[in-house]
C-alpha cells in the first residue's frame, strides 16, 4: 500500500536523518569554531563503529558504546595537539590536506586489523531488537452531500511496524545529544569561552585563557561525536573500511546545505537530507545517492551560505 510505504520511508528518513546530524553535528562544531577542515572525521566515525563491534562481545551494548565514542574523543584531543596545532597559523589548505592523508592511513590500518570483508555488529539487547507496532487505526467512511448526492469516502489504515532501534532509541538519544550540545556551547562558561575564542583569541589569551587548550576540547568534542555516531550505526549498516570515506563527503554536503557555523543548520540539513533521500526510493532508487547532491546544489544557487549558515563566518 503506498501510504505505508511513505509512512515508512518518511521514518526511515528520520531515522537516518538522526546519524546524519550527529556526525555533521561533530564536524560543523569544528569546521565553525575552529575553522579546520577535518576530512579525518570520517575515519573517527569509521573507527568507533568497528571499535564498538569490538568491544561489544566483551562489555555489551551499553559499555561498548560508551567505550567506542570516550576512545574516539580522546583520540581526537591527542591527534589535534600533536598534528593539527602546528598548523593553525598557515594556509588552511594545509590542514585539509593532513586530514585528508590521515583519513587514507586510518583506512589502511583497519584493513590491517579487522580486514577487507565487512563485519555485522554481534547483536541488539532483547529490548531493542523488536519492534514498536501501532494501530491498527482506521479512519471511517465519511459522507458527504454535494448537490443533492451523497459522496462515501475515506481510508483504512493498518497497523505501522517501527524497529526500536533505529526508529525510536536512535532518535531519543540524538534529541539528548543535541540538547546537552546545546547546553555546553550556550549556557555553560567553557561554551562561553569558547565562542569569544572563535572571534578574538588574542583577547581571551589576554584575559589568562589557555585557548589552545581550548581548541584541544571542541577538536575533542566534536570527535567523540563521529565516534559516538559511528558506535549507534554499527547495528544499522554493514560496518567496512569504506565506511568513513562514504560517510565524510556526504557529511560535508550536510554541513553546506545547513550552513557552515550553524548548530541548528546541522540539524536542519541532516534531516532534510535524511528524509529526501529516504522518500527518493519511491521516485527512483537509483537515485537516491545523488539526494544529497542535488540539494546542495539548489541550495548554493539560492542561499550560498547554507540554509542558516553564519554570514562572514570566515571573513
């Protein structure tokens, strides 16, 4: 029924959408308050679904989860301090291309370690490997007199099937996510720092702040988001080295249709994105990579700085 099918796909598309914000999420925190181009997040998102495969079997789904996504943002802290840093006061091309040669060495030692075939996550706790059925509900007949004519119509309505993972526990925790984001960046002192860092860093170094340090923590934060995303996708998606280099263009498509600087613009286009490319599958499947595309490009045309992207963010 083809009602169904777009109920379906509409929440699939949300499902989706959620993973989409979390990693763009990670990246625009980075790209918007530091200005660095990390083609390398992808490879974080790649590491913490494998790390969470990994650990899983040992720990569980919980500890594995938390495990993968704390591994990750550390990681990231360190790989800023000892690679990045250096280069904050050259070209930014510079970083982009660190970045983007790191992504390829990560790639290669994955397939060092975990090997070329792709993996499945060993599996979901009881109470989130079913399902969430509701209805049935129907809508009954309605009759309606038009010119003397009585009119019958109306719709039947089956029952609906979400699994609990993907189409409800993904999306409660990233709605918390987002809002413990939102809290740390806007309502806490180190959030505060942090955005007078991004605008005058000379300044806050005169008031005593060790902004390095600083730039240390987001490049932190926004990692242990890619990892916290690759962890919550690995019982989803087919878990391969080529998982990071997928899910870093698309990522960036996400970050320019939303608008480079923009919290709520991540979120913005990770769900619109989410959801369009999920409903192209009733238009036409083989299209449905090009979505994402395809928006970034109407959206340039109309609104180059994104849909509510930060006007002179790098000027």
């Amino acid at each position: 029924m083809l009602f169904h099918q777009v109920v379906d796909l509409f929440f699939n598309g949300i499902s989706l959408g959620m993973l989409y914000i979390l990693v763009a999420l990670g990246l625009n925190i980075i790209l918007g308050l530091m200005g660095v181009i990390n083609f390398s997040h992808g490879a974080f998102f790649m590491l913490g679904a494998y790390l969470a495969y990994t650990f899983a079997p040992i720990v569980g789904f919980w500890p594995s989860i938390l495990l993968a996504a704390a591994f990750i943002g550390v990681f990231g802290m360190l790989f800023e301090a000892s690679l990045i840093r250096p280069l904050y006061r050259r070209l930014p091309e510079y970083t982009l291309l660190l970045t983007y040669g790191t992504a390829l060495i990560f790639e290669q030692i994955v397939r060092r370690i975990w090997g070329d075939d792709a993996v499945r996550y060993p599996g979901l706790p009881a109470y989130l490997n079913g399902f969430l059925t509701l209805g049935p509900a129907n809508f009954r007949p309605l009759n309606l007199s038009l010119f003397g004519h009585t009119i019958r119509w109306g719709i039947t309505v089956g029952s609906f099937q979400f699994p609990v993972y993907k189409d409800v526990f993904l999306v409660a925790v990233t709605i918390f996510i987002l809002v413990a984001v939102w809290l740390l960046i806007n309502r806490t002192n180190i959030g505060m720092i942090i955005r007078a860092g991004t605008r005058d860093a000379e300044m806050v170094k005169i008031l005593g702040i060790n902004m390095p340090l600083m730039f240390t923590f987001v490049f932190g934060i926004g990692s242990f988001m890619a990892g916290l995303a690759g962890a919550l996708a690995a019982p989803v998606y087919a878990i391969a080295p080529s998982f990071g280099s997928q899910w870093i263009i698309l990522t960036f498509v996400i970050v320019i249709v939303g608008g480079i600087g923009s919290f709520w613009g991540a979120v913005a286009g990770g769900l619109i994105i989410g959801i369009l490319s999920s409903m192209m599958e009733l238009i036409s499947p083989p299209a449905v990579e090009l979505t994402g595309f395809i928006i970034m490009g109407i959206i340039l045309l109309v609104r180059p700085r994104g849909i509510l992207g930060v006007e002179g963010l790098f000027e």
